[in-house]
C-alpha cells in the first residue's frame, strides 16, 4: 500500500461525480492528486475538494497518465471508450454505468455482500459497480440470504430522479413550478411529465417486455451473490422525489425466518440500519434516507400467502450507497488489500 494514490474521477461535474468527489473527501481517502475530467462543455470550471479548487480537464485518451484509480460515472459509451484507456494507462478502473457489469471477467461488487471478487481486478484492471436499485436490494438481502437461501424475489421501486443525473432534477423542479403556476410542464429528459407521477419505464425496453434497469436487478443479484438459481422479477418506476430510492422487496425463502428473526438477522447486517416501529409510524423514508450511508430496511412482515416468505421497505440515498459510496468503498478495499 502506497501512502497515497492518484485519482481521476471522470464525470466529475454531474450528479454522481459531485457526489464522489464529496466522499472521498468526507472518508479521507488518501488523494495525492485529483483529476476531475469531464466534456469539452465544462473544461475549465471548477469543483472544489478539501478547501482547494481543481479545474476540470477534458477527457482525452491521454487523461490517465500517472493516475492510480479511475471512477467514471459519465454514461456506458464513455466507459467503452476511455476505460480501457485508462486500464491500459495502469489505472485500476471502478466503473459505474453498465456497459461491462455482465462480462465474466469484470468483477460486480457491493463491498457489505462479495468483496472477495474484487481480486478478479487484475484480470482486465476494471471493477465495476452495480446499479443503485441493486445494490440497496442486496445489500438488505445478502443475510437472509446465508441464513435461510433465497428462492424468489419480486421487486417493485419507486425511484428518485437523481438517478438520471443532473437534468433529471432541474427537469422534476421545473415542471412543478409550471404545474403549481397553472402552466403547461415542459418535459425534455422523460418521455411524460413526472413531476405528480409514477412512470413505470426505467432506462429502454427490451424485447422481452421488461426494461433494460429491471433485467439489470435481474441479472446483477444472480452475478453478484454467485448464484444462478435466485429468481428475480422486477417492476421499476420513477417517481417525483428528488434523492433515495425506495423498494418494496418479497422474498421467498428455502427455509422459514420469523419477521423477528429478519429483523435481528437485520440489525447485524453490515451498511443495514433497521426503522421499524410501526405503532409510532416509524419505517425507512427517501427524505430520511438522502444524504446518508446506510440502507435502511422497515416494514418486515411475514408474507402470509407463501410458505416461507418475507416483505421489506428497503430505502437508501441513490447516489451515495447507490452510486458514489459503493465505488470509494471499493477503492478503499483496493488500496488496503492490493495495491
Ligand atoms: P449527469 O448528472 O448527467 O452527469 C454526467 C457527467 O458525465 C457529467 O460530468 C458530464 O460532463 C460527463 N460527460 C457526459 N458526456 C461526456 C463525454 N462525452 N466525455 C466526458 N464526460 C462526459 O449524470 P449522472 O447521474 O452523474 O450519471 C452519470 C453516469 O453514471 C450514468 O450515465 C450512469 O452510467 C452512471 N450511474 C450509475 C449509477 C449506479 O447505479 N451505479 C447511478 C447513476 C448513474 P459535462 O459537465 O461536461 O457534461
Ligand atoms: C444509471 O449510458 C448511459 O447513457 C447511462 C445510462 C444509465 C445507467 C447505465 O446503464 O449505465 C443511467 C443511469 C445507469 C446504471 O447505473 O445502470
């Protein structure tokens, strides 16, 4: 281990670059240099880190150079492009957009539930970082998991905006001042108005009929908890609430657990933080849950209509744990256990 490590975070202007830049900060993580990169569009602004301004560079295939670790959140063409660039440069790559989280030999880690995969690293010197509705999902299911195998899940989320990034939010304020006005919602990201609406298409459809974020729980959970024979079914939605996904979570179980015995299961679980207290109304809220580390999960009842069966409220802030959180978490392992 190196006493300190330089850092590129590509995208660093948008709603998840923001956010790292923030918790690198916040954890110390030990930055000797840090290289924000973005578009050509906001070359030269600024972003400011432990007191100092750093002005941010154009991405080009020579942005890498001398760089320890790069975290790019600037959509999946620019993964595909500059990645391997970066890789090739001798930057440990922890990426967060989708385009490689499916390749055998790029390791999908959440750091509470398989951070024994980040060794697979060396293999294409890319780690790559779940989507935010998965990793809450799993980090909240990862104990039922060992404790009792899961069989079955049927997932349903009410998304947060933020999400799409930093258009997405001028996009739901925007159209609630219209509406609130009397005027006509001006809708440029979403293909309806979602301020005062559910949308239930998250990301392209597929051909099967679900959308491409829903197959991403899917087939991430599969990926990420190395084994094929959980089932998963999803329902996505955005919703008009600005920062924390929220997730009615089923789950059916090989073995009985008790809703006391989940919840206790719960309550040790790693990055897990229980509210459930329903005689005070108590139970994990999006608005509670923006700004914060953990993933709180409530609402754990037994499902009545199956044998061994669970409900939860699972609910965490999407661009922390969901996006910027999890990547310095793996960057974290990766500077203490292998570089
Ligand atoms: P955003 O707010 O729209 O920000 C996009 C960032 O990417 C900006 O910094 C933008 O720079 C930069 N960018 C765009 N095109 C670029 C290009 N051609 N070259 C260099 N930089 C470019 O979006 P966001 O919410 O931060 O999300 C960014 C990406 O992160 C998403 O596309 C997604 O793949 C991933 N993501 C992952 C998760 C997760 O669950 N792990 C969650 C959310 C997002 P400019 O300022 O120059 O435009
Ligand atoms: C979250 O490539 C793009 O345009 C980004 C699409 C996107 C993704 C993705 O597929 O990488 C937007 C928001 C994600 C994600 O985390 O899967």
């Amino acid at each position: 281990m190196k006493r300190s490590y330089s850092v590129a975070v590509v995208g660093a202007t948008g709603a998840v670059g923001t956010e790292m830049v923030r918790v690198l900060e916040e954890r110390e993580f030990p930055v000797a240099e840090l290289r924000p990169l973005a578009s050509a569009r906001s070359a030269g602004t600024e972003v400011r880190f432990r007191g100092d301004e750093v002005r941010v560079r154009e991405l080009t295939d020579r942005s890498f150079e001398g760089i320890d670790i790069a975290l790019f959140s600037a959509g999946g063409s620019v993964s595909a492009r500059f990645a391997p660039a970066a890789a090739g440069a001798g930057a440990v790559v922890v990426d967060n957009t989708s385009h490689f989280r499916m390749e055998p030999d790029v390791p999908l880690v959440v750091p509470e539930v398989n951070p024994h995969a980040i060794a697979g690293y060396k293999a294409r010197g890319i780690i790559a970082n779940p989507n935010c509705s998965t990793i809450q999902m799993v980090v909240a299911l990862k104990p039922l998991h060992d404790r009792a195998r899961i069989r079955r899940v049927v997932v349903s989320t009410y998304q947060a905006v933020s999400g799409t990034g930093k258009r997405a939010i001028e996009e739901l304020e925007c159209q609630s001042r219209e509406l609130l006005s009397f005027r006509e919602p001006t809708c440029q990201v979403y293909p309806h108005q979602i301020a005062f609406n559910c949308l239930p298409q998250i990301d392209v459809f597929l051909p099967n009929g679900y959308t491409k974020e829903e197959m991403k729980m899917v087939n991430e959970t599969k990926k990420i908890f190395e084994d094929d024979s959980v089932r998963v079914t999803a329902t996505t939605v955005r919703v008009p609430v600005f920062y924390g996904h929220s997730e009615a979570v089923n789950v059916e179980l090989e073995e009985k657990l008790t809703a006391q015995e989940a919840r206790e299961l719960l309550e040790d679980a790693p990055g897990v933080v229980v509210v459930d207290d329903p005689a005070e109304s108590l139970y994990p809220l999006a608005v509670d849950a923006a700004g914060k580390d953990p993933v709180y999960v409530g609402r754990i009842r037994e499902d009545e209509s199956v044998e061994n069966g669970l409900n939860l409220w699972v609910v965490a802030d999407n661009v922390r744990k969901g996006a910027a959180l999890n990547a310095v978490q793996i960057a974290e392992i990766l500077i203490r256990e292998y570089l």
